[in-house]
C-alpha cells in the first residue's frame, strides 16, 4: 500500500511516499481501505523530531474509510460499513489504516467530514471531562473558533452549560452559530468577559496557547478551574493542569459526535483537502496558518 512516511526530521520537504506492507488488525482492531485522512499539528511536531526519536516514522492518526477486515472480537460492525476513527499505530495517512477505536459515519457526513473528527473531538471531550463541564455552569473557551474550540463549544453546549467562546470579529457569527456567546480577544478580554459574566466563569479552557491563562484563573478565581490543552510551560508555570491522553483518552466521544452531527447539533468544516501524495503542501498550508478549518488528505 502507499503511506506517508518520512525517514529524516527537518520540513515538509523529508515527506515521502513509500510501499509499505498491508497492515492487518489485531484483537479489537478493524481494518479500513481510507479514503480520508485528517492532518493535525501533531504531524508536523512529529516530523521535526518534537516528539518520537525514531526513524523512519509513518503519518496520521486519524481517518474515514471503509471496513475491509476485522480482527478477532469485533462483532459491532461488518465489512463494507462506512466508519472514521483512530489509527493507534500513527500510521492513518495511507490506502489502508487499522483503527484501534471507531464510530459509524453518519449518512449525512461525507469522508473528509469525518477524517476531520476524531482528534478534535477527543481532545475536547477530554478537556472538558477532566474539567467537570456539566448543565448549569459557565464556561470560557480562550481560542474557540478553530477545530478544537469549536468542537468543545458544540460539546459543552450539548452538556447544558452556558459558553463564552473568544476569537477575532470575524469568528463571531460563527460563534453564535455554534451556541457561545463571542467575545474578542486580546488586550481588554477579561473586561469584555466580565460584561457577559459579572461575577467571573465557573471554568475556563485555553485551547489557543496565547499566554492567558493568567486572565483565565483571574475570572474563574482558581487555577483549578483552567485547563489547557496548548500551553505546557505555562500550565506550570502558573499551576494549570496541562491535559494529555496519557491519563486515558475520550474515545467514546466518536460515537456521541456521530449522533449529535446526525441530530444538527454538530459541525466541524473542512478548511481545504489535499491528495495524498500532496502531503508535503499540507504541512506547509498547516504551519502556515492560512487556512481556517480541518486539512485533510483524500485517499
């Protein structure tokens, strides 16, 4: 099969397509043929050796496509059904990926709308499960108009509570849209939050890594109650909890979104698709930050 995968660190140039082997599932793992991949920040990191040491390394953790094979244990889905989901060998930017956890695709979602799910999804749902974000509190979302604000905008309304989402003027009817209550951000946020909310926030999420976070634990009164999903260093430098996947992903989120985009209660755009052999121009389009909405690779 083709796949992504790069055998030195450095730009988007050391991307490659290459013949790699079949991959086949293991015990509670599928097989899908992909025919969407979603390209993340975490791809790039990955490239210029932020992150895993070894070499070579393949591309992409999450995509669309259809069941091909089905490891032992599985009896939820059958061959032939459309599904998105997570790729648990980091290798989903290729013909075929095994999905380690999945969702049905919608019939109202095509397969690049739903390669665009699952990381943003989850890093949300997580975010504000570790938070406690229920009905009846408010909500502040530093950095809400872009794939993971707005995917924790959509949730946490879905949960009942009221949110107050920060992005630029021209975010703001989206952010209406989407069930927050916009405000602009940068110098004078925290006074423009506090007209909405005069007593503060309940909670807050950073999800822009803009140096707020001392804005943040001024309107929630705690840095118990902000969580950043974007900004380690200053998570400890002023005693945020940083949240990582290591403590347990929010998988079962994949098919609450499913059901939620199946109700008009979900959206996620798709900012611009690439072929897969394209790669290399979705990482310079993803660094550059041109582009607003998900990136992702059609298979």
């Amino acid at each position: 099969m083709k796949a992504a995968r790069f055998s030195r660190f450095g730009g988007p140039e050391v991307l490659e397509i290459v013949d790699l082997p079949d991959p086949h599932p293991g015990a509670g793992e599928i097989r899908i043929a992909v025919r969407a991949a979603g390209v993340n920040a975490s791809d790039w990191k990955k490239r210029q050796g932020l992150m895993d040491q070894e070499l070579p390394q393949t591309m992409g953790y999450e995509a669309a496509g259809v069941v091909d094979e089905i490891g032992d244990g599985v009896e939820e889905v059958a061959l032939g059904d459309r599904v998105f989901g997570f790729g648990g060998d980091g290798a989903a930017q290729a013909e075929r990926a095994v999905l380690s956890a999945w969702a049905r695709i919608p019939a109202s979602l095509d397969f690049a709308g739903a390669a665009a799910l699952p990381s943003s999804v989850e890093t949300a749902a997580r975010a504000l499960d570790q938070l406690g974000v229920r009905g009846g509190g408010t909500l502040l979302i530093s950095g809400a108009s872009g794939s993971v604000g707005s995917a924790a905008v959509q949730l946490a309304v879905a949960r009942g509570a009221r949110v107050i989402g920060t992005g630029s003027p021209a975010t703001h009817d989206r952010l209406r849209a989407l069930g927050a209550e916009p405000v602009a951000y940068g110098e004078g946020m925290a006074e423009r939050v506090r007209a909405l909310a005069p007593n503060g926030v309940d909670l807050a999420l950073d999800v822009a890594g803009s140096g707020i976070l001392p804005e943040l634990i001024d309107l929630t009164g705690s840095a118990d109650e902000v969580i950043t999903v974007a900004d380690f260093a200053g998570a400890q430098r002023h005693g945020v909890r940083f949240s990582r996947g290591d403590a347990g992903r929010a998988v079962y989120a994949l098919g609450q979104v499913a059901d939620l985009v199946e109700a008009g209660r979900f959206t996620l755009p798709v900012g611009r698709t690439f072929a897969l052999t394209d790669v290399a121009e979705a990482h310079r389009v993803g660094e550059s930050g041109q582009v607003r909405g998900k990136l992702v690779l059609l298979v």
